[in-house]
C-alpha cells in the first residue's frame, strides 16, 4: 500500500460536532489516493480597520485628541474625522475613517498597503464630567448672514462627523439633524435626534433608556413615534458662514435722504393689507401672418399683448387690434410685413391682483381671494402694486394780476385789475389726455389778443378773446386746456396777466434700479414699466 504525502488544494470552513460512534452514521474519512501538486492565491477585500479605543472602560474621547501610529504613518482626528499624513505646513491631510466619541471606537478606511496592522496609540484624553447634548443653539458675531451660507460641523458619540448646511430658507433637516437659521439675527437652533417608529419588537429598549418619557411618543398617520436622541460633543462643534457688510449711502449720490431707509438698503415689498400682483408672461407664434387674420392665444382675460418678428423687432401697435377678453390678436386690412422677418411672436401676460392676507418668513403670501388662471412656477413672478387711485386732470390757482412779474408765484402781486376771467359759468376744461404738469400765463398784447407762456414748454401759441383758445399738445394731439371766449370779461389791457395751473392726469413715481458692483455680463438692458386700470364697461 502506497501512502501519498497531502498537499494543501482547497480549505473550507466547517463545523463538526464530535460524539461516540454510531452505527448509523459510522466514521467519515477523508484521504487523498492520487500524486500530484497544486498551488493557488486567492485576493481577499477587506473592510474597514476597527480599533475600541476605550476597552475595558466606559469614557467619552475628548475632541482632537487621539494620535495614534498605524503601518508606519500617524493619524489625527477633527470633530469625529481622522485624518493621516499630515502636512505641517498647512495642516492638510488624507481622510481616513472616522471616531465615535462616546464608544471609543474607531474605524480606520484608508491606510498605508503591504504593512503591518500594529496600532500604536500614542495621545489619547477622555473625560467623564462632560455630559452630552442633543441640542445646541448659538448666534453669530456678525450679522445678517448670506442665506445659504452657513455649514455647521459636529461630531456626534456614535454616528461620527455630522455636516449640516443651511437651505436658503434656513432650514437644516437631514435624518439626525433638524434645525433653522435666522439669516438676520444670525441665531441658530439645531435638534439632533432620529424619527423611529415604536414596535412590539423595540419598545422594552427604547423604555429602558434613561432618557425616555411616555410624553415624547407621538401618533402620526396612525404609527406611534419617538424621536430617539442623537448626542453630540458640544465642544466639537464648528460653523462657517458668510455675513453681509454694508457701506454708508452717500445722499448726494443717490438723490435722497438716506436716514429712513433699513440699514441694508432693503424694504418689504409685501404688508398685509396691501395689494399683490400674480403675473405670468409667455411668448406665442402665429402661424401666418395674413392681414386680416385673427390669431387665437393659448390663454384668455390677458392683460398685455404685444407683437414681435423673429428677430425681436416690435410691430407698430397701429398694424394689429387685441381682444384681451379672449385673448384674440387680429392684424390690420392693411398689414404687409416689410422689413419684418416671420415668423412673428405674440409675447402677452395674464395677471390676478388682489389684496394680500398674510405674508409669511418663508415667502409664503397669501391672497384673500382665490386666483382665475393657471399658473406654473417657471414663468411666474409675484410682485407688489403701488396703488394711485383715481387720477383726473384738473386746473388751480387761477388769478389775475396788472403785469407779468417774472416770477412763478401762486398768488398774486402788484396792483389788482378789474378785468377777470369768468370760470364759476366757463371753467377752463382739461382733459386727461392733453392736459400736463404746468404752470401757465396769458399776458394781453392787446385789449384782445394775447400770448400765452408755460413755465417749462416757454410760449406755445397765441389768441383772441373772440375765439375758444385750446392749443394742441403735440405729444397726444389733444389740446393742453380749452378757455372759452364767453368767459372773457371787458377791462383787459396791454400787459394784463391771467395766471393758473394745470394738475395732469398722472402719479409722481420714482423708478430707482440698483446694480451691484460687478463687470457688465451684456452691453444693453432695458425694462418696462406696466400701469394697470380700471376701466367701465358699456353694456
């Protein structure tokens, strides 16, 4: 009997239990019967390195404490992260695992290859005086804050390193961490803590915790929950954000008074009880452009229309007609395109304004009514009204007086005359399209005819008092005002003056657009300033 010498081939694994012999099973042997050799590797991943720093003892690991050595290169860690291969000179390093503070534990990612997994622990504090924390709150030193710019790092006893960033809205919400920012104030409330649903299976743990409470239980969508605490090192935490720092306003460069504006410059647009605009702009092509051809849009009650060629080049208003109720654009008899390029584009908005009930930190605003019109979030904008009320052009100030003075006063000077002009039966009619901010006077060449001169137009016309004077504003081609000749009196002579004051049919508004500081991003811009009215219908 030849007798073989056995070679390593194939290793597994097993689990044998060993008892007295049975006649059933009998004895398993397993033997080789043939020569030959075998040789073989096999590549095995492994895991992370994980060390218990704290075995045999129950203490919290001070925060950038721990220095150990591991296959020849040292390793730190910074608010639950370690880091190795430390630069000296600006402190940079390779991310390498992370610590749990309250275990001790260690889990090591990255290490040096082909060298021994010997750790050499070489710095190490722990402490049993300080208590962890599942919520912190804290203020910046600088406010307001940039939104979007703050990120808070903390390192947690047992889920390592949290970094947490601030939404624009200044909410924190992940699944440990859930807090808010006050851009303004700069305060910061942060609860870390981990939504868990109550089972049979967990709630004799979840009881037995020193921190649990039956009042912390919570039913939502018919589930009881909890919210099990997430402990941090207080001492860990680090933030960083972005804070504004605003330059005094110089009066004389903006044109105004400067001591009543907010110290950034900035003011609500939207107050409770103040009236909202909802807006909605889109662009349309027609496709044809056939004079006489009414064009149905996409949407009705539009509040504004206006055509466009393909290469932005306006079409003359008096070349098409726009029905806003239903939202119908219909080009002229006579319309011929000429230097316009097809095809042409209808840009229109449709718009709901109502008074606002509520305005909330987070931009919410609500409305008082409901709004008429679909509206998507792409081409959308809400916006503030500025409210003028009814506007109506009218004339005041009307006097008489000897000789023009050469002063634009309200009230008379000089010798008073007897002739005057008769308003109580002929007032001096104005009307909303023709009438302007001015000044005016009528000086007499004449027992009849006379000039007449406004303060920032200079002479515009000359009359007779056997004629009705209206003379025309070249802008709207209406006239400026109508005196009427039976409201002349007798008396007038050389020289006489009759003053008054015409109050046009518009609202003082001012229009400031503020630019940052920055380098130009196009060579041209433009903006355009919509008015809206209420108009009677005729039935």
């Amino acid at each position: 009997m030849t007798i073989y010498q056995s070679s390593v081939k194939n290793i597994v694994q097993s689990s044998v239990t060993y008892k007295a012999y049975s006649e059933t099973t009998g004895v398993k042997a397993r033997y080789r019967d043939a020569d030959g050799s075998a040789t073989g590797a096999k590549s095995i991943t492994s895991g992370n390195l994980k060390f218990d720093l704290t075995y045999g003892f129950s203490e919290q690991i001070l925060p950038s404490s721990i220095r150990f050595k591991l296959g020849g290169e040292t390793y730190i860690d910074r608010t639950g992260t370690l880091y190795r291969n430390i630069d000296q000179n600006n402190g940079s390093g390779t991310l390498s695992g992370d610590v749990k503070y309250g275990t001790g534990e260690i889990s090591v990612s990255s290490w040096a290859p082909n060298t021994d997994n010997i750790l050499t622990l070489e710095s190490l504090a722990t402490t049993t005086d300080l208590p962890p924390l599942s919520h912190i709150s804290f203020r910046t030193p600088v406010i307001p804050l940039r939104p979007s710019s703050l990120t808070v790092v903390v390192g947690t006893l047992e889920h390592g390193q949290l970094t947490l960033t601030a939404d624009e809205n200044g909410v924190i919400e992940t699944s440990r961490a859930h807090g808010l920012v006050n851009w303004d104030n700069g305060f910061v409330q942060i609860y870390f803590y981990t939504k868990t649903e109550v089972t049979a299976a967990n709630r004799a743990a979840l009881e037995a915790e020193d921190w649990y409470d039956p009042l912390l239980e919570y039913e939502e969508a018919s589930k009881t929950y909890i919210n099990v605490p997430v402990w941090v090192d207080a001492s860990s935490v680090r933030y960083n954000a972005i804070a504004y720092t605003y330059l005094p306003i110089d009066s004389e460069l903006l044109g105004l008074s400067a001591t009543r504006l907010p110290i950034d410059g900035r003011v609500p647009i939207f107050r409770v009880g103040g009236i909202g605009i909802v807006s909605s702009t889109k662009s349309q092509e027609l496709p044809s452009a056939i004079a006489g051809t009414t064009y149905d849009l996409n949407d009705q009650r539009i509040a504004w229309c206006e055509l466009e060629d393909a290469n932005g080049v306006k079409v003359g208003y008096d070349l098409y007609t726009v029905d806003y109720d239903y939202g119908r654009v219909t080009l002229g008899g006579d319309f011929v395109l000429a230097s316009l390029v097809e095809p042409l584009v209808a840009k229109y908005r449709y718009q709901d304004m109502g008074q606002i009930r509520d305005v909330q930190i987070n931009g919410q605003v609500t409305f008082t009514k409901p709004l008429t019109h679909n509206y998507d979030a792409e081409n959308t904008i809400v916006g503030s009204a500025l409210v003028i009320n009814d506007m109506q052009a009218r004339y005041t100030k009307k006097f008489v007086q000897q000789t023009w003075s050469n002063q634009w006063l309200d009230e008379p000077t000089g010798t008073l005359i007897s002739a005057n002009y008769n308003d109580a039966l002929y007032p001096i009619q104005v009307t909303n399209k023709g009438a302007i901010q001015e000044r005016w006077y009528i000086q007499f060449t004449d027992g009849t005819n006379f000039k007449c001169v406004g303060e920032y137009t200079g002479q515009i016309a000359t009359g007779t008092t056997n004629a009705d004077f209206s003379p025309i504003n070249p802008v709207t081609n209406a006239p400026y005002f109508v005196i009427k000749k039976e409201g002349w009196g007798s008396g007038w002579a050389n020289g006489n003056v009759l003053r008054f004051n015409t109050v046009a049919c518009n609202f003082p508004v001012w229009v400031i657009r503020t630019v940052k500081q920055s380098e130009p991003a196009v060579i041209s811009d433009a903006f355009q300033i919509m008015v809206r009215g209420d108009i009677d219908r005729v039935v």
